[in-house]
C-alpha cells in the first residue's frame, strides 16, 4: 500500500523534566501500575517470571530504545517518537510526544552516547540531536540513508555495533512474499547494508548504491541484532503459502514450512556477501509433509526442483540459518540478555496458519564456545532451541485484533520491554523474573 507521508515535525512538549537518574536493574517488576488499564488480553507466563503492562492506548507501537538516561524511546507507526520516563517503582511516571512523523514506521537506534536518534520511514532513515538528560531534540532532522523501495516488507529496522559507532545497520526486506527479481543482487531488496557514518555525504547515502552488504537473500530480517562479540545476528520472517512441486506433482506444504530463521550475519565492518538462499531456497521446518524426499530440520530445499537448481544446489551456494523457528511465528526482534547467555525473539504471529502460532515472547539459550564465538545451545537440526517466556492464553483464537502481538524489545538489566501493535490497543509490557 502507497503510504503518503506528512512533513516532519519536531514537537516540544510543556512539561518540565527534571534531570533524571538512571533506572537500575534492581527496579522492581510491579505487580501492576496505577490508571494504566488492564492487559487488553490473559496471557500466561513461564515460571518465575511476570508480564505488567505499563502503557496502553498507544497507536501501533513498534521499535523500542532505551537512552543513557534510563528514557524509553518508542515508534508509535504514523505519530512519531514517544518518550517515556520510569518511576522507582518499575511504572511510567510520565511520556510526551518527542517527535511528529506520520512517516516513521518501525526502525529507531541510538548513538553510542545517546545524543543523536536515529529512525526510519519505509524509504528514508533520519537523524536528530537529542539531549537524554532533558529528553528533548533540537535543530532540524538531517538525512542519512534514502532510495529504499516503498512497497512490499516496508519495515527497516536499524542497529549500531557497541565496538564502532560509525558503523548504522539498515536492514530492507523483499517486496512481496516470492520477490523474485532479488535473485539479482543488485537490486538491493531482501539485504542488510551498513553505510559509514563517519563519511557521509550531503544528503546521506543511497540505499541502492551506497554502503556495503551484510548478507542477502534474506526475505525478510526484522530482527536484527549485536552479540558480545559486536557479531551481527537477524531473525527472518520467512514465505507464506508454499508449494512444492516434483515432477508435476504439487504437495501444499505451507501449514508447517518453510521455517522461520536465525541467521549469524557476522563482522558488520567487512562486506559479507554471502546468499542466505532467499527466494529459492527454503529451509524445512516439518520434513514430514514433504514426502518426496527424505529431510532434518534446518535443511534447504526449492520449491520446484530441475536439472539446473535443486536441493543439493543450496548446500552448495546457501547459507543456512543457524536455528529455525516454528513457519509462520513472524519474528520482528531480538535482543540480548547482559551476559548473552540468553537472545529473547518477539513473534508477532501468524496469518497463514490454523490454528495460529506466534503472538509470545521466546528465550533462544546461548552459550560461549572454547573458540570464543557466541552460539545458540540447541544444533541447527533442532526443533526445540527455545523456550516460551510469555504468550496469550488462547493462542488458538488469535489474530490481528485478537491477542496481543508483541514487536519490540528492550533489555534494560533484568528488565525487558516489549511493544505490542495489535490491532485493538497499542500496550507496552516490562517482563522480568521475580525469583
């Protein structure tokens, strides 16, 4: 859908903010917070940990940074930037509007230092000075990246590595589920680039031409994300309504295929130009449904398999996930925890699947090898590399307007934040342990 962009504006709220001091992660989870209304809907948690919503009437909630202050930035899809101060007691004790945009869409990061925001429409990102004592921005935005498509997957999240604040991350989803022209990288859809920011030009780079790659052939990587190792990872969302046709035959395999993805994208300060297989191969989430051919979990396969590009053509030039994830459960973040012994994924949820699956917050274990490289727990085959921390209580019923439909993390010590967009209340929740 075309979307028509207003001008944007930077929008000064009357309220006074004293100085504020950052929030600890020994700030209590609260057990609920006054004139906040009750979760929109039930949900259950694992053990010992607890969901509090914390905001709710918000209008489509999205990415989600925490600034050196201990601040809450949020995109609110067509209203702009939110800015939300915490209280001792684990509640918001006050939020105005920082930025208007009826442009931003999804991304936000923030510098190393918290003073500069950076944020995203479908095809532009923008920068503006922000102070995070005060919470408040001056001066005018300034583009940094334009010429990005504005169609199709039109979320394009944003990251900076810890070791390198020069270094902005964009990632561009594929126009559509099957984009086909992407088998051609030049056309720059279904990638991740890095551009520097330390040069850049008058009147920021363009998407198409400027900046480097960090992986293509990834249909859809709204996750993206930093290990200890300043590593970049991404979580895909993967294709809907899948076929798969053997000499003449055509198998509906879409109920439980293709498998949502972990990717490891690597070192952002060199190019990596590896395919991740998008949109030719697909990795198998149930090989039971398939029954032509004999596969594990984790497998790449084509939809129709020829003389010149087959299965065995992905192992060759593909690059697999490292975990996959149940088809259809929509990942949209992922955030570490402080020692990265944990990577906490947010599935939006299905549409293409009954019953639905997704719509919950999951735990990816990770581990640090001898090697010093960081890793999920589970193998690549594995179909149980993770844990579900919070979801709704019937999932079975869940839809767009239906369950909450959870979208961006934050990790702010024990605490996590998440957004939810559905399409009843935009809510905001802070998860923790409480033993």
């Amino acid at each position: 859908m075309q979307l028509i962009y207003g001008t944007i504006l930077v929008a000064f709220a009357t309220t006074v903010y004293s100085a504020v001091v950052p929030r600890q992660a020994s700030t209590p989870i609260p057990a609920s917070c006054p004139g906040v209304p009750a979760a929109r809907y039930p949900s259950t948690v694992a053990s010992g940990w607890r969901a509090v919503k914390i905001a709710g009437n918000m209008r489509a909630p999205r990415g989600v940074v925490i600034d050196s202050a201990g601040h809450l930035l949020v995109v609110e899809t067509g209203k702009g930037i939110t800015v939300h101060t915490l209280a001792d007691t684990g509640c918001i004790a006050s939020s105005k509007t920082l930025i208007t945009s009826t442009a931003l869409n999804h991304g936000i990061a923030l510098s190393l230092d918290s003073k500069t925001i950076y944020a995203s429409s479908p095809t532009s990102v923008w920068k503006w000075t922000y102070d995070p004592v005060s919470a408040t921005v001056s001066g005018s935005n300034t583009v940094v990246v334009s010429g990005m498509y504005n169609a199709g997957h039109t979320t394009r999240t944003l990251a900076i590595p810890k070791n390198n604040g020069n270094l902005l991350v964009v990632s561009h989803g594929s126009n559509g589920n099957l984009d086909m022209p992407t088998q051609n990288v030049a056309t720059q859809r279904a990638v991740v680039k890095v551009f520097n920011l330390a040069n850049l030009p008058s009147g920021g780079y363009n998407y198409v031409s400027g900046g480097w790659q960090a992986g293509y052939g990834l249909r859809n990587e709204v996750g993206i994300v930093f290990d200890g190792n300043n590593m970049l990872w991404g979580v895909e969302n993967s294709s809907d309504d899948m076929k798969r046709t053997v000499n003449g035959q055509s198998v509906d395999i879409h109920t439980d295929n293709p498998a949502e993805e972990l990717n490891f994208l690597g070192d952002v300060s060199v190019a990596n130009n590896k395919w991740y297989g998008y949109p030719t191969c697909f990795t198998v989430w149930n090989p039971a449904v398939i029954t032509d051919k004999r596969f594990a979990i984790g497998d790449q396969l084509v939809l129709s398999p020829n003389a010149s590009f087959n299965d065995d053509t992905c192992k060759t030039q593909s690059t697999p996930p490292r975990l996959s994830f149940q088809a259809h459960s929509a990942p949209l973040d992922a955030q570490f925890n402080a020692n990265f012994t944990s990577l906490y994924v947010s599935f939006h949820g299905s549409w293409n699947r009954q019953a639905p699956t997704g719509f919950k917050l999951v735990e990816v274990p990770f581990a640090k090898g001898t090697d010093g490289s960081y890793n999920p727990v589970a193998a690549a085959t594995s179909g149980s590399g993770y844990n579900d921390i919070w979801k709704n209580a019937q999932e079975n019923g869940c839809g767009f307007s239906a369950c909450f439909r959870p979208v961006g993390i934050a990790v702010q010590g024990t605490r996590i934040f998440v957004t939810s967009d559905a399409g009843a209340e935009g809510e905001l929740f802070v998860l923790g342990r409480t033993t």
